[in-house]
C-alpha cells in the first residue's frame, strides 16, 4: 500500500460516486436557491459579512508557520494587524500588533524568533510569552503606570490539528472542536497537519468579492467549459458527492480517470486515488485534499466588496515528502494556477463587474451545487435569519 493511500476515505463515498459515474447522476439539494446582486457589491452587507467574521473562529495559521516557542508570524486580517506567537508552554496566542504606547506597529518583520518584542518607535518592550509589558525607557518622565494593564491586547486563539484558529470576539465560552464538531475533526485528524511541510505558499488580491473566489473554488458545474484541455479534461463536471458538517461542509469530485476505472471494473479499490475533496471550513477556507497534498485556501474580505484577498498552501506530510513528491506537488500547482490566473479569476473579475453594472436580480445556485448552497444558506441564516 502507499503511503498516499493511510489517508482514509468512507467507503460509502466511493461507492455513491461509482455510482453516479455509472448512472451520469450527482448529489443534488431539494432545490435551487437564489442569491441577491446586491450582496456581492454593497458596501453595508460588506460591513455585516466582515462583523460576522469576527463572531466566529477563522484560520489564520498553520503549526509549521510557528513551530517552536517564541516563534511569530505578523499579518492583517480584516484590517487588523496581528502578531501571531507560540508560547512556551506550546499554545498559540494572537496579539494586536499595535503598542500600547501609542500605536507603534510593534513587531515589523513578516515571521521570526524572538523572547522580547520592542516596538520600534520609543521603545516600549513587550514579553513575546504571555505580551506583558516588560520595559518602559525614560519611564521616570512619565506618570506612575500599571504595567499589568499596559501589555499587548491578544484574541482567543486556538489550534487543533495543526491549524490555527483566531476569534475576535474572544467569546471564551466557545472552544474550537464543538464549532468544527467531530466530522469535520476526522478529516483532518489523518492529515496529521501539525507534521506537514507548506511545500509552497502564495498570495494574491483580487477585485472581486470574497464569495465569487469561494464559488469558483467549490463550483461543480463549470470545469468542462471553463477549462477545456487542462483541468476540464482532469475532473468530472457536475457529478459529486456532498457532505454536511452543521455549518461546515465537504464536496468530493471524481478524476476523469476514475470513469475509466468504473469501466475496468476497478474502481472500488482504486476509488481513493481518483477523488478529490473539497472541505469546506465555514465561512472562509477551504481545505482541498488530494492524495498526496493539501491544498489550502484561505479567502479574506475585504471592507470594499469588490476586492478580496486569498492565501494558497500546498502541504505534505513530512512521512511522504520526497523529492518526486515535491515535483509532483509543484506540477499540480502549475496546473490549478493556469487555471486560477488564466480562467477561473479573470471570469470572477467580469462578473464582478457585472454585478456593479447592474446590482439587481439573483443569482442562481442550481440542485446539483450542493456545498456552494450550503455556504450561501449559512450566510442567509447567519446574516438575514431567514431560510433560502
Ligand atoms: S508607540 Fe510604541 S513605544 Fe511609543
Ligand atoms: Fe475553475
């Protein structure tokens, strides 16, 4: 068996896709729904999307961006600049990079090591464990401060599977595994995550609205006609399997040499191999799981609707990494960012543009676009409290 293979699929999975391949049949929601113009252009939906984010935890980092203690990464996300650190006693804490002085960005390097943080601008020094404020130069010329109260501000930040999850609303009531829940806990578990290589990492800004980048990843129904000769020809358009975890969800498509199989009579064995899956993190990553890697998207909002940003992460155990691998990895990438920058992101920036001509009207999400319904229910029930 190869090492590719120890990543488990149900099998219940594989036999419904077999059978939707035999049958050109695919997993299919009650019906369609429709979605508002209006919500991927107006500024104040924009506002509410971006004021729900910070209700909820968001993945921000992987374990290998900061593995040991005193490690840091610094980004902003939503428009607040973060300084992401690793403790000494292993936990992850987020820090509003932002001095308490007054306002000095404190940490300025992308990622590093460091035991003390000192902001750049007077001075002041911060503990990197735990954000006390540690030193004050020329403290005599102020007034008497109360260190204890002077450190660094710091959200809720918790990490489970090697994934790093940062919530806003610091709502210490809510821990990570009851909002990921246990489905979504054992697709990530065999991905052993915290021992994975990000193998390669990019980033990009769009002008388009975060959904569109969200629905052109998970879209089941366009592959054949946008990417015709490349990915088109790699997997199947329209035939899947969905699965639901609360607000959460799961997309498994076919490879086109899949039905190949299904022909041969051997599909039932080599079925793992064949399907890819899409997990769905609510309501902004996406974990894209392929035989040999994980593909990561994390796609940010931003306070103008028309713009958006995305992060991509390639990850391989460290127990398969190898050289073939790697090249393997590389090649995949070469084809999704053919796809992404040639196809699926230039039609996402026309329709962008559409939807600003012309904000009224609905979209359609038809039956067989179960996950992308999923999402954009969620969103309804989240944003509008009502049932699409
Ligand atoms: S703003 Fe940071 S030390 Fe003054
Ligand atoms: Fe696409």
């Amino acid at each position: 068996m190869s090492a590719a293979a120890q990543v488990t699929m149900d099998p219940e999975i594989v036999h419904t896709m077999i059978e939707h391949l035999r049958e050109n049949t695919t997993d299919l929601a009650p019906h369609d729904i429709q979605v508002p113009v209006d919500h991927f252009v107006n500024p104040a939906r924009a506002a509410a999307e971006i004021a729900l984010f910070k209700r909820l935890p968001l993945l921000v980092a992987y374990h290998s961006d900061l593995p040991e203690p005193g490690d840091f990464i610094t980004k902003t996300v939503l428009g607040l600049p973060l300084l992401i650190t690793r403790q000494d006693d292993g936990s992850v804490r987020t820090y509003l990079n932002m001095c308490s002085h007054r306002g000095g960005r404190v940490e300025t390097q992308a990622r590093g090591n460091r035991r003390v943080l000192s902001c750049r601008y007077h001075g002041w020094s911060f503990e990197a464990n735990g954000g006390g404020l540690r030193t004050i130069p020329y403290q005599k010329s102020f007034d008497p401060i109360d260190k204890a109260r002077h450190g660094l501000q710091s959200y809720q930040t918790e990490e489970r599977h090697g994934l790093v999850f940062v919530d806003f609303s610091n709502d210490g009531g809510r821990r990570l595994a009851e909002y990921l829940g246990p489905q979504v806990e054992a697709q990530l578990a065999p991905w052993q995550i915290e021992s994975s290589v990000v193998v390669l990492e990019k980033h990009f800004t769009l002008d388009v609205n975060w959904k569109l980048l969200v629905d052109g990843a998970i879209d089941v129904l366009h592959p054949q006609f946008l990417h015709p000769g490349g990915v088109g020809d790699l997997i199947e358009t329209n035939i899947g399997v969905d699965r639901r975890y609360g607000r959460h969800a799961q997309h498994f498509g076919a490879r086109t040499k899949l039905r190949t199989l299904v022909q041969e009579g051997r599909a039932q064995e080599l079925g793992t191999r064949y399907i890819a899956s899409n997990l769905v993190l609510y309501p902004n990553s996406m974990l894209i799981m392929a035989p040999e890697h994980l593909e990561c998207w994390t796609v940010w909002p931003d306070a103008d609707p028309n713009r958006a940003s995305v992060e991509i992460r390639f990850l391989v155990r460290r127990e398969i990494l190898t050289p073939e691998v790697e090249r393997r990895v590389h090649k995949s990438w070469e084809i999704l960012e053919h796809a992404a920058t040639q196809e699926d992101w230039p039609m996402e920036v026309w329709i962008q543009q559409n939807c600003r001509a012309r904000p009224s009207g609905t979209f359609r999400y038809g039956r067989s676009e179960v996950t992308a319904q999923h999402l954009h229910r969620q969103l309804a029930r989240d944003l509008d409290g009502i049932e699409l």
